[in-house]
C-alpha cells in the first residue's frame, strides 16, 4: 500500500563500510532480523537519539559508546526493542556489543548497539551470539539493500537511498537506509536510520550537519504522534573518498555534503510516511505566513496529529473545517482567524477565515482523490514557513496495530 | 456499542426551565434536530465555551449574549455547527435569535444560540425560524429527555443525569443533557451541555461552581485529541426551588448544590466517553505520586491521545510497552524512570520502570478483555494525582469519521 514508493533498485556502495544481514531468529518465522555493519579504522560518526524519557538499553548503551570512542561496527536487531528491560536489558546489550567486537578485534565500546521491534521483552542474546561469526564472515561493500530489509518492523518496502557528488573532481558519495512505519512524530519517531559517505569530515562538523539534516527530515514527520524508545540516526563519515575536504567550517566543499545529507535524509524521512502503517495517502502540509518558524511548525502538527483531518483524507472526503478546526486549536497566540487561507493543491478553499468564494466541493473532492496532496495553510502574520509531510489514517493503521503482536 | 450506558429512564423536571425538540429539516433525513429551552425570568446563568481560535458564529453570539443579559431561553440546532462561515453565520446566528426572542417576548441578547454539526455550511435560518412558533408552543417540564435525542450527531445513546440533594429541608434538583461523541480532548470537544437547577445562586458562585465541576469532569475526557469549534457547557440555576440558599460564598448549602453539578457533569462527561465514537473499552487513567497536578494530566493526556496504547486496548493485547513509551514523551523534566510502576486493575505490570517480577501475560490479558479497564500509573514523585478518561481506538472510528458526510 505504501504511496509512490519502490524499493531500493541499487545502493552505492561507500568506500570504507562493509554490512551484511541474517536471520537470528528473533523473529518467530524466518527472515532477515540482524544487521552488522563495519566502518573503517578512523572513520567519525554523529548520532541523534530517541527524546524520550524511557529511551532503550541499547540507546543508553550506544550513547556512552559513541561518546567515548569511534565506532567499528553497527549492529541492528529487529524484532526485539530491547526496551522496559532495566538493568538485564543493558547488560544483554553490552553483551552482544562484546561479542561483535571480539570478532571484529575491536573494544566493545567501539559497537553501538541498535533495536527495534516489541517494548518489554528480553534480548534473545545466545541467538545473535551465534549468529554473528557467519554474519561478520560476509561484510560485503554491497550488502547495503539486505541490511535494508533486516531492519524493517512493520515497513512494507526496504528504505534505501544513494547520492553522489563530486567535490574537488572526485565523487562523494552517501548512503542511507531507514526503517520505520508507526510510532512516528517530529522529535524522532520508532525510527532507525544509517547514513554512511566517505567524505572526510571532522566531528563536529559531523554532528552539526546531522543536525541540520534530522531537522529538515526525520523531525518533520509524522504518523501517529506517538514517539518512541528506541530512535537512533547514525552518520558516518569514512574519509575514503579521498578528498581532504571539509575538516572544519561551512566550505563549499562541506556544503556539498551537507546538501547530498539533507536529501538522503529527506528522501528517507519521506519514504518512512509513504510507507506509513495503513497510509494511502502521502500528505504535505506547508505553513506560511508564520510569525516564527515554531508557531508554523505547531501549526502543521496540530494538523498532521488530527485524526479527523486523517480521517478525512482517508475519505477524499475535503471536510476542510477539520483542517480550521485543528489551525484553531494549535495554541497561536492572537492568531486572527479572518487572516488564515487554505489551499488544497491549486484549489482554494479557505480565505478570510471563510469558505472561499469560488471553492466548490466538486474542486475539493477532485483533489482529495489523488495520492499526493500537498496542503497549504496561510497564517497572515510573517514571513516564517515550515512544513511537515503525513499520511492519511486508515482502517488498516487500525489493523496493523491492534493486531502487532498476535 | 456504548460502553456500559444506557438511555436517560427519566429525567427530573427542574422547577422554572421548560423545554421542547422538533425536527426543523436540518438533517436530510427527518430526526429532531432543533432544540428550545426557556428559563424564567430571574434565572442566572454561567457558561465556559471552547477555546479553538476558529470559534463558530454561534459561540461568538452566545458568549456576548450572555456577558450582558441573563438568557431567557437556549436555542440549540444538530446537523450544522455554522462554524467556518464568516459574517454571514453571526448575522444567521443573531437571526433565529431574533426568532426566538420575538415569540417569547424579550431581547434577542436574552437568547443563548448553540449549533453542533457539520463545519463550514450555512446554517438553514428559514427552516429554523418556520419550526419555531410550534416548538415554543410545546415547552413542557419534561422536555429533557426528547431535546438529549434532538441535540445528538454521531452520539448513539442520549445523555441526561439527573440529580435531587436536600437543602434546609426542600428538595433542589440539578438536571443535565449532553451530547458529544468525537473531537473530544480537555479543554473542551464537539460537546454541548446544558445543566440546569432550581437552586438560587449569584452569578459570581455560579460562574465558579461551573468552572470547579468542568474542570473535573469534561476537562477530564479524551477521544481524539481534537478539540471543536462549537464546544459549550451552560449551566442555569433558576432560583424556584425557594431555598435561599447559597447566595454567596462557600456555605454547607452551596457545597451541596457543587456537588450536585460535579457529580451531574463527571456522570455526563463519562456517559460522552462510554459512547466515543467506535468505544468498546471504557478507560480511567489515574496518574498518582505526581510532583503536581499539571504533570499528572500532562501524564495521563500522553497515554489517552497515544492511538498505539488505544489501538492495544482495542485489541485486548496488555502491550505495556506502549503505556511506558506515552508516559516517557509526556515531557516531565527529570523523570526518574526507575520509579515509574504501572497498574493494570490489581495487576502489577511494572515496577521500578520495568516488568513487574511476578506480572504474567495471561493476567495482563484476562483484564485487557474487560470492558471498563482502570489503569495507574505511579510516577515516584510526589503526592498529585488526575484522572482522565478515554476510550479505545477501533475501526469503527476510523468508519465513523471516514464516512461522515456521505
């Protein structure tokens, strides 16, 4: 069902990352469940976590890890969230962390651990223990797209997408796989994503450009409203490409990479709604007009959360009094409601607070069939924007989570 | 499917308001849609509207109604919340004002409009003002429970307490209609209420009274998150019961009629949950041991409005983890999640932040297949508590709101 979206064709490999992907067992049937991913000596890596405060073990563990050392590997479990699993929990993700290391004559503290998958059960650690050895046997440069079919939960479609630049007459290139389908809201989401290129790139530098990207993307989604406990984005820069540059500083060069980033991240971010758990349709919602970025950015929340306006969109039905209703409870201050506009693509349907003039219902239920609906909402108080991309809610969002874990 | 609610059996005729429905044509298919009361003259009056900035015409009018006169007489209509409609829906809304105020010989500022329904349609004032004459000319003591049916839209039950205490010997009555079933969260929904008593209270202990027993009852209700245009709560005490109690201040006498009203507006307030639109569980959170009462609700908001918690309630699946993951983005500032425990009715689910020792899924489950279900969440902080109360999420939700204009 998910909206516009392929699988991945090919992946780019990145000069200096190895991955690979098997079944564990983690999943009662088999499928690929487990991800190791190895990054050269002297690569740097950046990471942004889960904001909430019950956050995973391996989230806490994978935070001291990459505070204190670079990382060599990534290993990704699905299946299992290791979550709600207190002390036990942490130690089983230290646990598994040691054993990829002692294969990979790394310290522990260079593997980060990541999961994902149902909160409140313990790690099946024996399993992956003795998974790894053959997985670590068969780190492939080209394992990108396996490894993008292991980490998925309730995804439809493996998430994967390459770019590659030239900087300095040489090509850079960036990498990013993603998983995530529910449990998804700004301020990161049941959402894992892998971002690898080999641009050299110090680590601030590093962090910084994660951030930026993150903000444009994997925070300006949303499906459920929910967030979750085990939300990680890791980028990793492995100074392969050979191409000195971007040590430090907004150089060109850095904003080369910068740009590949961003749009890795929000053709990923993108990609994670298309493929929203029961969404048929793929909804941008741009506010303008904003007094501040943030009151645009509540605004298009206030709206991607409504699930009337969900409904809705689920119906074709352009019940766009939802959409004045969820503008008018964001919580803007002073916003004067004769100044708001609602266009639904090319159709005009709110103006000075009020039904358009020329709207018709006809024009409304035209555009409300298409899988793609882009919806703006005018505020008439500045000149800040933001927008946020969100599906519709379905029957089947209803389905896939009432029914997750029979 | 309502949840543990039957149809009001009677409601008891309050001394001074007299009231009648009819159907005036504002739904397509006949149905009582339109809804008279009147209050005689020297009855006080108190009311608290939705705070949605796209407010409708009608909460416009009535909120500057009743800032300058005490109303003689509610006029509410289904099938249309004249909201969205600019100009034109506060000259309609002023219009069956008009109407009304002219059959019943006062101002038309004496008159209080009130609509629920669909947003951004004009309201049909012609059927409105040609049903009028024959609806006033049928005001009866025992109008309450035909003018609940008139004021339901997707409710599938009518909703009516009522509520008798004894004061320095008399009788005094307190009887309430409420109609809501969607759009619902604290600070209001698509809810109206009218509660009314013969008590004799001033309009500064009225206004107070009112604000005391919102707050605990339909401030305390979540279905969706969404919150309306058209949201009201009236509350008149007419004074007939001839006991001059309570004109002022916090006397053993106004404490009685405050109870009276809480316990009217918590029964009606919980009668809107147990018919939610697709409800098949009935749920109280009660968050405790709390370091205020904001958090509390703060706490208990976040599980309410995770649809992943509703969508697990739905499917009678003890899915904790998704409780733990709402109370960890409540956003509480320096959460110690080692002290969090969970309750499900006297089961133990978590303790110190992590499954309970002795919790086991079949106990989770055989309370997860109950109907109404009590859930507690200790936060280890404090001694605040709140309670709110919501519903499950179904698919019959989903139907409903897909399929509500067509």
């Amino acid at each position: 069902m998910a909206v516009g979206l392929r699988p991945p064709q090919d992946l780019l490999p990145v000069p200096g990352v190895t991955l690979a992907a098997c079944s564990a067992g983690i999943y009662r049937k088999p499928r690929p469940d487990l991800c190791l991913m190895a990054f050269a000596p002297g690569s740097r890596a950046a990471a942004v976590f889960t904001r909430n405060a019950f956050c995973a073990a391996p989230v806490q563990v994978a935070r001291s890890h990459i505070a204190g050392a670079s990382p060599r590997y990534g290993l990704i479990n699905a299946g299992n969230a290791n979550a709600g699993t207190g002390q036990r929990g942490i130690d089983d993700a230290v646990a598994v962390c040691r054993a990829a290391a002692s294969l990979g004559g790394c310290l522990e503290t260079e593997v980060l651990p990541f999961s994902t998958g149902v909160i409140g059960e313990f790690l099946p650690v024996d399993s992956i223990r003795k998974a790894l050895p053959a997985l670590h046997g068969r780190l492939s440069a080209s394992g990108w797209i396996e490894c993008a079919q292991a980490i998925m939960t309730t995804d439809t479609i493996a998430k994967g997408v390459s770019r590659r630049v030239e900087i300095q007459g040489r090509p850079v290139t960036v990498t990013g796989i993603a998983k995530g389908a529910g449990m998804i809201h700004p301020r990161m989401a049941t959402l894992l994503a892998f971002i690898a290129t080999d641009a050299t790139l110090d680590k601030a530098v590093l962090h910084e450009l994660l951030g930026d990207a993150v903000r444009g993307s994997f925070n300006r989604i949303s499906v459920d409203g929910d967030t979750s406990t085990n939300d990680a984005v890791l980028l990793v820069a492995t100074g392969k490409s050979g191409v000195p540059a971007g040590a430090a500083g907004s150089t060109p060069d850095v904003q080369a990479v910068q740009a590949a980033v961003s749009a890795v991240c929000v053709e990923l971010a993108q990609a994670v709604i298309r493929d929203a758990e029961g969404a048929t349709k793929f909804i941008s919602i741009r506010v303008e007009q904003g007094a501040s970025e943030a009151e645009c950015v509540r605004v298009a929340e206030a709206i991607a959360g409504s699930l009337l306006v969900k409904t809705a969109f689920y119906a074709s039905d352009p019940n766009w009094g939802r959409i004045l209703a969820a503008v008018g409870r964001a919580g803007v201050e002073g916003l004067d409601t004769s100044k708001v506009g609602i266009d639904l693509a090319d159709v005009r349907i709110v103006e000075h607070g009020a039904r358009a003039a020329a709207y018709t219902e006809r024009a409304g239920k035209e555009i409300m069939s298409h899988a793609e609906i882009p919806l703006r909402i005018r505020l008439g108080r500045g000149s800040y924007a933001a927008t946020i991309w969100t599906c519709d809610l379905s029957h089947d969002y209803v389905k896939i989570n009432a029914e997750y874990r029979s």
